[in-house]
C-alpha cells in the first residue's frame, strides 16, 4: 500500500524496544508524536464516559469543579495528565503530578472498582479511538506499553486488583460499564456543562460541537448522560471526515519531527502558568 516515505520509521522503532521496560517511551511515541489528536479525543471520552457510573457521577457533580469551573477543571485533568506522559511516572514532575492525583483523590469516598474503572478509560477509550479513527490501528507494543503505563500509575495511586493483561483488564472493563451505566440527573448536568471541551480539544470542531457531540458517544453512554440519538446523516458525515483524515495523515501528511508538547504544556486558563503541586480542589466543594 502506497504511503508518505518515512510515515512508519516510528512504529518500526517502537516495535524494535522492548514494550515493558521502553513502556514510557513507547506510550510517548504514541500519544505525542503517532496519535496527538486521537489520544486527546480519546482521554476526553474517558472523562465523558465516568459520568455514565451513578457513584462516580454522584463525587463529580458534589465537588463543583465539573459543573462550575469546567475550564479549570479540564486544564487540571490535562496538565496532570500529560505531565505524566510526556515526563513519565519516574521524573520528579511525574513524581509531584502523581502525588497530587492521590491528594486530590483523598479527599473524596470512592471504591477500589471505581478506581479500577476510571484507570480502565484512560486506556481502552483511546486505544478504541485510534483503532477506529487513526491512521492506522496501534500495535502490541503500544497496547503492552499503555497497559503498564497505567497499571503503574495506578500502583501507585494504591489502587488494588488491577488487571495485568489487556484482555483481562477489557473484560473487567466492559463488565462494569454493563453492569453500572445508568442515567442519572447527575450525569445530565455533568453532560451539559463539558460539552464545550470538545471545540477545546479540536479547533475545527469548535463550531460544531454542540452537535457532533451526539455522534461521538455510543447508544448506553447516551443513554447515561440524557444525550439524544444522532441523525444518521450527522454520523455517516463524522465518520468520512474522520475516515478522510486517517487516509491524508496514512499516505499523504509529513509524519510528525516535533511532539505536541514540545512548547511545553500550557493552558488557558493558567496564562501566567501554575503549581503543578497546587492543582485541583483543596476540598469538597459547595454547588450552591
């Protein structure tokens, strides 16, 4: 298949490492140089996709920080996140990132299986994404990669019982979203105030997200969160654009010499920059 010249040289390299002890360069090549859009429209699904468990739903919409402060909110998620991939767990910055997620989190009630849970979207919502809508789908090592990636971080963030091997963790994964998805009012209002962050993910689709939004999330995510069903019309235009995009960057666009986050990791809603130690709530928070 014909494709631009040198648009595999990476994943020859990343197949050439060794996907557990190269874990954080490997997930790096990924996210940052492979698949930037796509791990993005991927972790804000997995943001999207929590609302839909009524107890997670219940901590987030308790704290304010989603409904009321939604730009603040993201921008914390994301530099913490991103601290993490484009540092790795084991750098003084993914060191104080990863100490301030298990400050955050102690301050609220959440079970093991949660916890488990929400791990479980940071990997299989992008993994899925890129599957469908990269340009090309990812390969073992990057799976094997992400899988220890965010195994190790949950290590670390004393979550317990976490799966080991992909197919175990995506079962356990999907079994809970059978399980536990169910509307809430909760999760409505949680829907409503991020729609927004899909125009912040993506320029382009700025215009257009109050709509798109329906065609991006499946039939028991929308049932969850009280998003109506998509015209067909909107999903199969979704779908070719998507479907053009994966074909441009596969056998025309120049493949990536810079990482996203080569400018370093910024926000809007922090222009004179922030504390990487101070981000988040100091608490639960007051919804009125």
């Amino acid at each position: 298949m014909l494709h631009r010249r040198g648009r595999y040289d990476r994943l020859a390299d990343i197949r050439r490492r060794d996907p557990v002890a190269d874990y954080h360069v490997i997930y790096q090549a990924t996210a940052l140089y492979e698949f930037p859009f796509d791990t993005r429209m991927g972790l804000l699904l997995a943001f999207w996709r929590t609302f839909a468990v009524p107890s997670i739903a219940e901590v987030l919409a308790k704290t304010g920080e989603t409904i009321h402060r939604t730009d603040r909110r993201a921008d914390d998620t994301g530099i913490l996140m991103y601290t993490l991939i484009k540092y790795g767990l084991d750098h003084p910055y993914g060191r104080t990132a990863t100490r301030r997620l298990n400050q955050i989190h102690r301050l609220f009630t959440i079970s093991n299986d949660d916890y488990r849970y929400v791990l479980g979207t940071f990997l299989f919502a992008p993994a899925r994404w890129i599957d469908q809508h990269g340009w090309r789908p990812l390969c073992c090592h990057e799976r094997a990669a992400m899988l220890t990636f965010y195994t190790t971080l949950g290590r670390r963030m004393n979550i317990t019982d976490i799966p080991t091997t992909w197919d175990a963790y995506e079962t356990f994964y999907d079994t809970y979203e059978a399980q536990r998805f169910a509307y809430t009012p909760a999760a409505a209002q949680l829907m409503a105030a991020t729609e927004g962050l899909l125009g912040a993910s993506s320029r382009a689709l700025t215009p257009l997200s109050g709509g798109i939004i329906r065609t991006l999330l499946d039939p028991p995510l929308r049932h969850s969160t009280g998003v109506a069903a998509p015209p067909r019309w909107a999903r199969a235009l979704l779908t070719a654009a998507l479907g053009g995009r994966a074909a441009w960057l596969r056998h025309g666009a120049r493949p990536r010499s810079r990482g996203w986050l080569d400018e370093g990791i910024t926000a809007k809603t922090y222009p004179d920059g922030y504390d990487l130690a101070a981000l988040g709530p100091s608490g639960p928070q007051r919804t009125g």
